[in-house]
C-alpha cells in the first residue's frame, strides 16, 4: 500500500522579514544625495544617470535598482528634499514667538537655510522643471501648495497678533512671498556664476522683501 504523502506547510523563516535593508536605505538615501547635488548643478533637462551614478559612488545596477529613470529620480529627490525643508523651516521658526515675529523670520530663516545647504536651490528647480511635464505636473503643484500654505499659516498668526494692521488674504499673500521668493532665485541663478556671489545677491534681494512684507503688514 502507497504510504499517504502528508502535505506540510514551508518552514517559517526566523530573522528579519522581507523588505528594505538597512544597507539598501543607506544606498537610496546616498543616490538622492547625490542626485540633489547633480540636478542642483545641472539641472533636470542636462542631468544624466551617469551623473547621478558618478556622484554616488555606486554602481549603475545599484542607482537603477532603486530608480529606473530619471524622471522617477527626480520625483523622489524632489519629494525628499521639500519634506526636508518644510521640516527644518518648522523646527527653525518655532523657536520665534508666534505671530509678527515669526513670520519677519521666515526670510532670514529661508536665506540661511540656502546658505548652508546649497541643494535647497534644488526644490525651486526641479518644481519648475517637473511642471512642465504632464505626469509630474500634479505633484510639482501640490509641493507647491503645501508651501505656500505653512507660509500662509504664519500670516495668519500675524493677522491675530494685536499689532498686525493687515487684512489681505493670507492664501494670496502667500502666494505672492513664495512666487517672489522663488523667482529671485532664479533670477540670481541666471545673474551669478558662482554660489558665493548668487548667495550674496540672494540675501540682498530677500531684505528687500522682507521690507516690503513689514510695509504690508503696517510695520514699515
């Protein structure tokens, strides 16, 4: 008589589950890194893979394992670095009062952050370049919105400030910071050679801002 087969489960694996390594999340983290400084320097439309592959230091199978084009590169840079900057404008600015204060620091707070990381000339960029496709359109706009709503939060705190004068609509006010601020970049960008000379200029140009916002806001 034929023995009956006994049919069993696979053993279970005992160790860490499948899924992203620590050495993976070490080697995408490294390939946005690199990626941030390439399109920072080149721009989205003369950056290459192979750029992107000789800044990291990785190997080409490595950087396409993680990203298989440029465009879906550019979208996790872009993503990453915005996430980064919102989060560092919030931890910089909640150590100023709420209210007027805070929101006159947010220029100065901007220009130092673009002093000290020359990849956040980066999110500017790549928004403008991601916009003009229509697959990455939507996301280039909803980075975008969400910006301009933190800035449009601190004018709101202003405005409830007893010595905030101002009753223009915080969503455009914001818009018009944003859109002047990013816009100075690119103007800089253009002007300047060199980042020392473009971050000076930058600096200039966000004082005078941040005086035409005090005029707005009555402070003058």
């Amino acid at each position: 008589m034929a023995s009956a087969i006994r049919n069993s489960a696979p053993a279970r694996r005992v160790g860490r589950p499948p899924g992203p390594t620590a050495h993976g999340a070490a080697s995408r983290d490294r390939i946005l890194e690199a990626a941030a400084g390439v399109f920072a320097k080149l721009g989205y439309d003369r950056a290459r893979m192979a750029d992107v592959v000789m800044e990291s230091g990785l190997t080409k199978g490595s950087v396409y394992f993680h990203f298989e084009s440029k465009e879906a590169l550019a979208i996790a840079v872009l993503s990453a670095k915005h996430a980064q900057w919102l989060d560092l404008v919030r931890t910089r600015l909640a150590a100023t009062p709420e209210g007027v204060d805070r929101l006159e620091a947010l220029l100065p707070t901007m220009l130092d952050l673009h002093r000290d990381d020359p990849d956040a000339w980066v999110i500017a960029r790549l928004i403008q370049d991601l916009a003009d496709v229509p697959e990455t359109r939507p996301l280039a706009a909803q980075l975008t919105r969400t910006w301009i709503d933190d800035v449009a939060d601190l004018i709101r705190g202003a405005q409830r400030a007893a010595d905030a004068t101002v009753g223009i609509d915080p969503t455009l006010l914001a818009t018009v910071l944003v859109g002047a601020f990013d816009g100075l970049k690119n103007t800089v960008d253009i002007l300047n050679a060199g980042a020392d000379e473009a971050n000076a200029h930058l600096a200039a140009g966000g004082e005078v801002l941040l005086t035409m916002l005090r005029s707005v806001l009555g402070r003058a």
